[in-house]
C-alpha cells in the first residue's frame, strides 16, 4: 500500500492544537501502524528524561510528539497550497507507473512505483 504522506514532505497543520494549527514543517517520521507523522518544530511537548551515564544528561527535553495523519495535509510542491492527494496509474509502452497527485492542480507529486507490464 503507497503512502499519502512520506518522510521528507512539506505538511500543513489543519486540525489540533492552536499553537500548531496553520503551520507547516518537514515530515521527519512516518509510523504506517498508529498512522502518525512527526513533523519538524511542530507539536513540542517537554519529556523527563533520567540520566544514562556516558549517554546523555538528564533533566527536562522538549521533543516533537508524533501528529495523527488526518490532522495534516501535504503541501503541493507545484500549487504550494495545502491539498489533498490522489494515485495516478499510467501505461507507458511496457511500464506500469503509479504517481501521487495534486487533486487541486491535478499535477502528479512523483513516482511511487514502476513495474513491467506482464504479457
């Protein structure tokens, strides 16, 4: 199954919490099974951390916390508005490919795969 959303888009905030709502960052992690997103200076929340010798120090850290997928939308790299994203399958000779797309200015985002047509 392709991803609507993966590491290294730009996302907007739609839903949440006030202090993120309207803001946009990079997708740094993308977890499929909780269907989550950690997004770039989004969602900072301070976690308590004990001290590991020769690891870290510790004390109090303020850590970006993982977003639910249908509180963010992909920013368009071509329109650069916030939509929402669709797959494109396109038969080229003998090569099946599938494309994300932009259902705003309906241009394709990039290539998820590409297989050989059989027969």
């Amino acid at each position: 199954m392709a991803a609507k959303i993966k590491k290294g888009d730009t996302v907007m905030v739609v839903r949440g919490k006030k202090t993120n709502k309207g803001y946009t960052g990079k997708v740094l992690e993308v977890t499929k099974d909780r269907s989550r997103v950690v997004v770039e200076g989004l969602n900072i929340v301070k976690k308590h951390l004990k001290e590991i010798p020769n690891v870290r120090e510790g004390g109090i850290y303020e850590v970006e916390a993982p977003l639910h997928v249908s509180n963010v939308m992909l920013v368009c790299p071509n329109c650069n508005e916030p939509t929402r994203v669709g797959f494109r399958i396109v038969e080229e000779k003998k090569v099946i490919r599938k494309y994300r797309y932009c259902k705003k200015c309906n241009e394709n985002i990039d290539l998820v795969s590409e297989k050989e047509k059989r027969g």
